[in-house]
C-alpha cells in the first residue's frame, strides 16, 4: 500500500531546487516530481538528492542524451536486439520484468552506450505509468554463453556509468536483481563493480541461480509470471510507434527471444 502524499510535499521539493544553481532542473511539475518521491518512499531530502543527480547525470553525459528518441539508430538497434526485454506478465508483486540476455551483445553492431541508452529510454517510457512508480521493477540477465571476449569490454568506466544511471540517478525502484548462469569471470567482474553498489543494491544481488528457471530463482519469481508470458517485448514504445510484428527466435535457455519491428507514425 503507498504512502498517502502529504500536502505541500512536492513543493518543500521544488523549493530546494534554488540550494543547486549549477543543475538545471527542465520539469519540476507536481506529477514528474511524484514518481522521485515514490521511488524514495516520500522522504524529501532523499527525493530531491535523486532528482538532482537525475538532471546532474544528464548533464554530465550530454552525448548519451543528444537524440534520445526511439528512432535513432543506435537506440533502435539496440531495442531491435533484446535491450532491454520487457516480459509481458508482471511478477506476483506487480513489478515488470525486464530480462537481458548477455549473450546477444553484437558488438559490431552495438556499443555498451548504445544498450545503456535503450534502457535508460524503456524505463523513461515504463515509469510514466503510475502503478510502475510504486511497484517498480525485478532485472533478470542471463549470461548463458556470455564469451570473455565480450566481457572484456564491460570496464570499470563503462560499469560505474551504468550504475550511476540506472542506481544513483533514475526514480526507479528495483525490487531483484537476478544474475542466471553466469560465468566465472561475471564474478570476478562483480568485485569490480561491488564498491559502486549501495548495501541494498547488493542484497538484491543474489548469484544464486545455475539455470535460467530452477529452484532458487522460483523462490523469488512465480513460474506463473512466465507460463502466460508468451513472448518478450523489447520496449513499450511511445505511440509513435504505429505498427510492429514479432517472432520467436529458440534459444537453448527457457526463455525465447523475441524482436519487434517497428515504424514510426510519421
């Protein structure tokens, strides 16, 4: 059950907007400052903290931010790839699953910044619904098959800047983190990124699951998330997406992988 919103609360946010003349803060209505309380559980200062890490984080990272629209290439071939998947069904405590399968980073054809964008994105289109804000949202990433060639290419700079983005500077609430099949070296590079995690963060973490369904995943999952699941949206994209068709391409994981293609309304 949420919080009920106390009168005035969005404006002692606004109100601390002067205390950071170095941000600029583009939207300060009552609904966009709503979904940063939620994502703090009402605290004020909390709130404000995030939200000017959001705005000072793209402001730090103009590049990332410059077209950042489902139509542009890199974004679009990234969605087009899996990044992020979106399952269909929720998860017995109403949060959306979004599920990265490693392994299909091609990366002649997309950067690190690429996928990192077209997640950054998904979640600025997801968290517009309400129910999202005071849900949130459960990561699965499998890396079956994930080469050390491949993840020789996930440095700490690139880590901590995904962190930055998605941990310290976006008003989303996750829930789990569930890491399925990894390999030796996604441990190794776990120490690496361990610093940049907060104590919760960590606690939803957990390396525990050896394949991409077993028991140890059921524990924090319902199976029924997953049986009326029959596909994986790659994005629920603005309507200016106007048409998409999808097939299922076999993977030897539990899951199925599942492509939209898309064209805009225009």
């Amino acid at each position: 059950m949420e919080v009920v919103l106390r009168p005035g609360l969005t404006d002692q946010v606004r109100d601390m907007i002067v205390t950071r003349p170095d941000i600029g803060f583009l939207r300060t209505d009552d609904e966009f400052i709503l979904r940063f309380l939620r994502a703090r559980k009402f605290d004020h200062m909390e709130t404000f903290r995030l939200l000017a890490q959001y705005f000072q984080f793209r402001q730090q990272n103009l590049d990332m931010f410059q077209s950042f629209k489902v139509d542009d290439p890199s974004i679009k071939r990234a969605l087009m790839d899996g990044f992020p998947g979106v399952l269909e069904t929720p998860d017995q405590h109403g949060r959306k699953i979004l599920i990265l399968f490693a392994s299909n980073w091609d990366q002649s054809r997309n950067s690190f910044i690429d996928i990192l964008r077209a997640i950054l994105l998904s979640l600025e289109v997801l968290i517009e619904n309400p129910e999202l804000q005071i849900n949130g949202f459960t990561l699965i990433i499998d890396w079956s098959n994930f080469s050390f060639k491949q993840a020789s290419k996930l440095t700490p700079n690139i880590l901590k800047l995904a962190i930055e983005g998605l941990q310290d500077s976006f008003p989303a609430r996750f829930g789990g983190i569930h890491f399925v099949n990894q390999p030796w070296y996604i441990h190794a590079m776990y120490t690496i990124i361990k610093p940049f995690l907060k104590d919760k963060t960590r606690k939803r973490l957990p390396f525990l699951h050896v394949s991409p369904f077993s028991h140890t995943l059921s524990y924090f999952l319902s199976p029924l998330c997953f049986l009326f699941s029959s596909f994986l949206l790659v994005s629920f994209l603005p309507s200016c997406i106007s048409s998409c068709s999808s097939f299922h391409v076999p993977r030897p994981s539990f899951f199925s992988k599942t492509f939209l293609f898309f064209s805009d309304s225009s």
